[in-house]
C-alpha cells in the first residue's frame, strides 16, 4: 500500500531518524501490530489526511512518499505497518504544483495516492531522476534501463536507450515514439486512424486516467463483501477493490462533468462505436441526456 508520512525538519518521528530509500522494520507478527502503539509505523493513504490524524502541519514538516511492505492495521484514515520503506521526499515545489497547499497552507481536498504507479521510485539501481523502475536512468518516470529522457517504457532486449521522451521503443531521441532509432515526434494515430496533429496538441478529458481499484469502506460494502473481505474490514476498515476495465471506466465517467465528456466529441476522428467497444460507455447518447437534463432544469 503506497501512502504518506510526515516527519520534523530533521526527517525524525517520534525521536526515530528515518532516511529515505531505507526500508523500516518491527519486530512484530500480524496479530500482534497495533495502530496508535510503538509496534507500528504510521502512515495515511491521503496526504491531506496527515494534520487530521497527527500533531504534523505539512506547511511546517517534510513528507514523504512511502510503501507500507508488511502487515497494515488501520481505521480508513490513519494506518500503521510493521514494515516501511521510505521511497522518496515530496519536493514542496510539487505538492504546490497538485495543488496540495493553498497559500501556504494545506488544502482539505483528495490527493488519491492510487495516481501513482507502484512500479516507480527508483526501485532500481544508479537512477539520479525519480520514480524510475529500472537501472541507471537518469530521466524520470522510466521503467526501462540507461534511459535519460522521460516516461520511457522500452527494455534492453525490446528496446530502450531513449534519450527522448514517452517513448516505448528503443534508441529514440525524438517523441512517442514506439520504434527505433526515431529522431522525431510522429504524429497520432487515434480511433484507427491517422491524424495531422502531435500528441502535445490533444486536449483529452481528464477522466481518461483512472484507476483498476476502489477503496470500499466498512459501510459501503455489500453483505456478501464483507463476508469475503472480512479479516481486511476488521484491520483496515475497508478493502481494496479490483474493477475490471470498464467498471473503472464507468466510475470515472460518472465523476466527470459534462464539460469533460463534451471534450471527447472534439477528439480528432471521433468514433462513437469504437469508444463504446473499448470503455462500454455510448459516449453520445449520455451526453445528450445530461444535456437534455440541464436544459430541463434550466426551463423550470
């Protein structure tokens, strides 16, 4: 379970020097672990969360961004694990850029930890950028090896070495690129089609990024899931929930406005049918529904 934990300007808890890229851990089994005792180490899955569940104020502390390993006890704001890994410090620059402070202070919306890829942090070796999974990339967000760009995804026998960026391919130093030896951007090819636009001049729905799990609480599981998921309610107050392809789709589209589903519409050679198969959702009809239903609300 990826989360968040505050410490003091020295990087202690409790008096305890952490450093981060370490992994923490106590010498408690499963049932033996409780929250709001020393045979845990806290943590919160919302990073606003943090100054509601402990005596930190994340304008005046440094955060970090963890994994908890071993066995998890919580109440579905707090949680504690006997085991931690202390995967990297939140600049502040970032937590301003997710909108995580307002003014200097902290902000009481969501900060979904489930945004990030598990896979990241520089869990590999001689990375000097982050979130990298791989070895000796010295970009950032790569899950391949020696690349120096961004958000590569290329392996050595599939290919990497980019030193561009989003590239799934290997030896590229252009763009996007999911071949070779590529030296430009190449343009995008969207619901089967080719286009005459670069990826950077899409404008997609936000919704479009979700998440394959949901959390369900306690009081928001059905009978038959607690049942199932009973050991995880009683430690943790909830579950972590698989969806399938398109139940996520579905739950992201249901969260989204009109505003954001209208944008789909202007999405270069828009396919109704095709966005139906892949998300089952028919994109057109609800749209007009939703605005039908303004339009209603506004005539009364």
């Amino acid at each position: 379970m990826i989360g968040y934990k505050a410490f003091d300007n020295n990087l202690q808890c409790n008096g305890f020097q952490y450093e981060v890229g370490k992994t923490y851990e106590k010498p408690y089994k499963k049932d033996e672990i409780e929250l709001c005792t020393d045979k845990v180490f806290h943590f919160c899955r919302e990073l606003h969360r943090i100054e509601s569940v402990s005596c930190y104020c994340i304008s005046e502390s440094r955060v970090c961004e963890v994994i908890a390993e071993g066995d998890i006890v919580g109440d579905g704001r707090k949680y504690g694990t006997n085991k931690i890994t202390i995967l990297r410090e939140i600049p502040r620059e970032e937590m301003n850029e997710y909108s995580v402070f307002n003014n200097g202070s902290c902000n009481s919306g969501d900060y979904n930890s489930g945004d990030w890829n598990s896979g990241g942090w520089n869990s590999g070796d001689s990375n000097s950028g982050n979130k990298n999974s791989g070895n000796k990339n010295s970009g950032h967000y790569n899950s391949g090896h020696c690349n120096s760009g961004n958000k590569n995804s290329g392996h050595y026998n599939s290919g990497h070495y980019n030193s561009g960026d989003y590239n799934s391919g290997g030896w590229n130093s252009g763009d996007w690129n999911s071949g070779y030896f590529n030296t430009d951007t190449p343009l995008v090819r969207i619901f089967n089609k080719e286009t005459e636009i670069s990826r950077e001049e899409m404008d997609f729905p936000s919704f479009l990024w979700f998440n394959l799990t949901a959390w369900v609480s306690s009081d928001t599981a059905t009978e038959e899931e607690k049942e199932a998921h009973k050991v995880d309610i009683e430690t943790c107050g909830g579950f972590l929930k698989n969806l399938t392809y398109k139940e996520a789709f579905r739950i992201a589209w249901d969260n989204a406005s009109v505003k954001e589903h209208k944008k789909l519409l202007a999405l270069p050679n828009w396919n109704n049918e095709i966005f139906k198969e892949i998300s089952g959702i028919d994109a057109e009809a609800e749209i007009a529904k939703e605005v039908e239903e303004k339009n209603e609300k506004s005539r009364n």
